[in-house]
C-alpha cells in the first residue's frame, strides 16, 4: 500500500469514527446541560472538520509538477496540517475553555448523568478503534520507535496529526468522566466546568505541538537521520568517491526527498567515468529509499 493510500486510510477511519462521535455526544450534552459533555461534542466536530481539511490538503499535494511549481505540489500538506493545528486550538481549545468557564460561574445541575456515563465509555471505544488504525500505520512505518520518537521521526502530517487528535480525544473523555464523576458525587456541579477547562488546554497543547511539527516541515526540514545515514553508506560503499564534503536533502512532501550532493571524484577518472558514476550513484541513492525522488550531483575538486 502506497504512503497516499495509507494516508487516507488512517484520516477515513478517524472521519467516520468522529462524526459518528460528535452527533452523540452533541445529543448527550443537550439531554444532560453538561459542560464537558458539550465540550467534547465540539472537540470531535473540530476533528472531524480537521480530518476534511487534511484530505483537502491530500488532493492539493497530489497534483503533479508544472511550471510555476516544478518540484510539485508536496509542500501544500504541510500548509493545511498547520491550518488543522490552528483549529484545534482556536475552535477546540478555545470554545472548550470559554464554555468551562461560563459553567463555573453559572452552576447547574447535570440530568441523567448515567446517559454521560454510556455515551463517554461508548466514544472510548470507538476513538480507540481509531486510534488503532493511526497508531498501526505509525508502527508500520516506524517499527523501532516509541509513540513520540515516532511522531518526531515522521514527515506525514495526515498520519502523526490523526494520531495526536486521537490520543488527544482519548485523554479528554477520561477528563470529561473523571469531571462528570466529581460533579455527581461531591454534589458540585463546578467540576463539571473545571473538566471542560481542562479539555481546552489538552487542546491548546496538542495544537502547538502539531504546529511545531509542521512548521519544521514548513520551513524545510531535512531528511531523517536514518535516511542520512544510508546515503553516506552508499557514497562510502563506491571506491570511486573520495568523498562527499555536502550533503543536503530537503522533503518536498512526505514521501518526496530532494538530495544535492557534492562529491569529490577519483581525479583519474574520465568525463565519461564521471557520468558512468554520477548514473550509478543517482540509481543506488534513489533503490535505498522509496521517497527519495531527485537526485542532484556536483562533481567538485
């Protein structure tokens, strides 16, 4: 399967999963008045939103290269991943926070609290579910990694930004439950309010910590360590490379590597020895890797 494909595999799975959530829980706030119970209701429309504006953002990256953008389109992903960051924190974090503390300040009773109950238990299983999906695809990808190293090793905002939301949602509904329990048992309905808080700053957080994923990306970031290391081996691994004193890479999309190399050939090497070994470099640089796309060598003294 196709870095793409599985891309919109993982966003599918979360958009269906999300918009399923956000109509029950928008029914359950409206039948129980609580405030966490509404502020998870806008937690998952704005995933839900969030996981339309990154397959938006799919079909932009996908159209091929032209004249005015000769390296493509890739880099447009990373322009809506951020536009997902900034909705999570101005309409999520924001209107969770507002909501929270409008609850505090005007306490009311929770009715049927046992509705909020089920509703909560039956969103966390369906936001694991996909959770499992995004997190699976991560595993895939990254199979030595934990959840974090991975997070910061990957260049696919459509797949590390489904799984932040996700983990996120997930921290929220026990936050919305641990509330609701308070609220019911203490007798004051303040926690309630204190819960939906809570839940705007979990998604002011996962905000910034997407943006500041993506705003690498944005900003041209390199290719992964990993990767690095298996172009110095093939550099290395030809005996008609004395060496290599530059080797710059930039992603151009998550599965779209430019490199630009300088390399110091054998100085009793031919022109056409030259050309010989540039093909067969550009060849064995491009087969250690999938998305490494464009290769430029310059040949220096």
């Amino acid at each position: 399967m196709s870095g793409a494909t599985s891309s919109k595999k993982v966003i599918y799975a979360a958009l269906l999963g999300n918009l399923a959530i956000a109509v029950t829980k928008f029914v359950a706030a409206f039948w129980t008045g609580s405030s966490a119970m509404l502020s998870e209701a806008v937690h998952s429309l704005v995933d839900t939103s969030n996981q339309g504006v990154l397959l938006y953002g799919l079909r932009r990256a996908a159209r091929p290269a032209d004249a005015k953008h000769p390296f493509g389109y890739g880099m447009e992903i990373y322009f809506w991943s951020f536009v997902v960051a900034l909705f999570i924190c101005a309409l999520g974090g924001a209107a969770s926070g507002y909501e929270g503390l409008h609850r505090i300040s005007d306490a009311g009773p929770i009715a049927s609290p046992w509705i909020a109950y089920g509703v909560l238990f039956a969103c966390m299983m369906f936001e694991g579910l996909s959770f499992r999906v995004a997190w699976r695809e991560m595993r895939e990808r990254y199979p030595k990694l934990g959840p974090w190293a991975a997070i910061r090793a990957s260049k696919d905002p459509s797949v590390f930004a489904v799984l932040l939301e996700d983990a996120a949602a997930l921290a929220g509904l026990l936050i919305a439950l641990t509330g609701l329990a308070l609220s019911e048992f203490l007798n004051d309905p303040r926690f309630d309010g204190a819960a939906s808080v809570a839940i705007g700053a979990l998604l002011i957080v996962t905000a910034a910590i997407l943006s500041r994923e993506v705003l690498s990306l944005m900003t041209g970031e390199s290719a992964s360590g990993e990767v690095l290391e298996r172009v110095n081996a093939v550099l290395q691994a030809d005996a008609r490379v004395k060496q290599a004193p530059e080797i710059l890479s930039l992603h151009l999309g998550p599965q779209n590597i430019l490199l630009a190399i300088s390399i110091d050939f054998d100085d009793d090497m031919s022109s056409p020895d030259v050309e010989q070994a540039a093909a067969d470099i550009t060849k064995a640089l491009r087969e250690t890797h999938p998305a490494i796309t464009r290769v430029y060598l310059r040949p220096v003294s």
